[in-house]
C-alpha cells in the first residue's frame, strides 16, 4: 500500500486524557495512572442534539475533536472512519430490556442511537460535514480494519481522512458475554500528501508470521488487551516516541498488520 502521513492524534482513555497529556506517559517519562474518565461532554454539539447522545458517542467525538483541535485543516474537507467493534452496547441493553416488556416500549430515541453509525451521523451535525463517511466493525480487528479502510480513503481519494477507533465496557447484563476492560477511543489524522504538520509516515503491509507488538507498562498492556481500540497503543507509541520502527498489530485470525513507521522530522 502507498504511504500516509499522521498529521494529528486524538486519545481519550483512563489516565490518558487527550493526545498531549499522554505523549510523557506513552514515552515512559511519566506514570500511568488508569484514573476514571471525567464526565464526557461533547461541547461542539447544538444542545438538543447533545442531550439525545450517548456515552459512546460523546467518546468519539472527544478524540476526534482533540485530533482536529492540532491540526489547521479545514473539518469540511476531512472525510472519515468510524470504527467500533461492539458499537453502543448500553443502547443495545435498553432495547432488548425494553422488547421483553408488555407493548415493547423502545423510544425513538433509544433506535435512533441504536445504528452503528450513530457517532458519524452526531459528528456530521456537529461539524457541518457532507465528506464521505464509512462506519465499520471487525469485532476484535476493527482498529485495524479502519486503519486499512483509513488509508485506503486518503490515498485513493485523496483526501484528509480522521479515523476514529472507539470502544466501551458493556453494561452489566452483556458484560459476561463481551467483556471490555475500560472505554477507549483514539483519532489519526491521516493525509497522503506531506504537509508541515506531518508527524509520521506510514506504510502498511498484511502478514501471516509475526508476533504482536506488546507494551512493557503492565496496566497499559492490559489497557491494550482489554479493549479492541487500544490496539492502537503500540503504534501510539511509536508516534510519541518519535521513533523508526515497525509495529505489529493483530487483525482478522492468522494475520497481522506489519505497520512502517517513519518519523517526520
């Protein structure tokens, strides 16, 4: 596949509130702290639409916000990625509870947040934007089926491409079921031209044979393996650290992601 640049970076997890608090964390130079995530607010929504949101929604569009907020590219020209294994599990518990009542009592609004590509839709409203959007899932593999879907946009159509990978815990009646660890949600920004806000360049290829990469913090390695989005941590590390190496990430059964990375400097 042909090249892209990450131009910008959005990440809001435990103890990794946005992109610039978490660079000294990724790079070791401070400690982790898998503190509970302040209330999420989506502040760029008009205040009707921001009431009908969800937990799950407001996630996305936070990183996706805190990605755009560092780079000067115009929100109207960026097409986007959506990518969710689970989607809102919370809504999903709602509807069930409410179709085994009498009358089956499910609310418009409880269907209008229940489509996978509710945060694309709330993220269109918020911004104005009429540019391309796709909302995938790969269950465990979705950060990287985005990545792949990501690159494919902005080096095909090329276009500014934001890619947000997004994921939470499951309420309590599907947890035994689809267990995740704790919410997580990370943007790129991703270009195929090289602009002067470029950070990283990036190549991909698909592998059969490979380990993936694993972080020595042990409470970001279970971060990391407790929610399908924090795939991407190995390669958010790579992007903090600034530094040439490749970075291995897991996709669909029996094959990996070998990812190039190159710093911009």
């Amino acid at each position: 596949m042909n090249a892209v640049y990450v131009n910008a970076v959005g990440l809001l997890a435990p103890g990794l509130e946005g992109w610039q608090a978490s660079m000294p964390i990724l790079r070791g130079e401070s400690d982790y702290r898998p503190e509970v995530i302040p209330r999420l607010v989506a502040d760029l929504l008009p205040a009707n639409e921001r009431r009908r949101t969800t937990d799950t929604v407001r996630l996305a569009l936070l990183a996706a916000q805190d990605a755009l907020r560092q780079s000067s590219v115009a929100v109207e020209t960026v097409a986007t990625v959506f990518a969710s294994s689970d989607g809102d599990l919370e809504i999903l518990d709602k509807i069930c509870l409410a179709l085994s009542l009498p009358d089956h009592p499910v609310s418009p609004t409880l269907f209008h947040n229940s489509v996978h590509n509710a945060a694309a839709g709330y993220w269109a409203i918020a911004t104005g934007s009429r540019m391309s959007s796709t909302s995938l899932s790969a269950y465990n593999a979705s950060f990287a089926a985005g990545l792949l879907e990501g690159m494919t946009v902005a080096v095909v159509e090329g276009l500014p491409t934001l890619l947000v990978g997004y994921d939470l815990p499951a309420p309590p009646r599907l947890s035994s079921v689809r267990h995740l660890a704790a919410s997580y949600a990370v943007a790129l920004l991703l270009q195929r031209e090289r602009t002067s806000e470029a950070r990283m360049l990036l190549r991909i290829r698909l592998a059969t044979q490979g380990l993936e990469d694993q972080l020595s913090n042990p409470a970001l390695e279970a971060l990391r393996t407790g929610n399908p989005a924090a795939r991407s941590l190995p390669l958010l590390q790579a992007l903090a650290t600034r530094s040439a190496l490749n970075v291995c990430i897991p996709y669909l059964p029996g094959t990996q992601l070998q990812i190039e990375c190159r710093p911009c400097d």
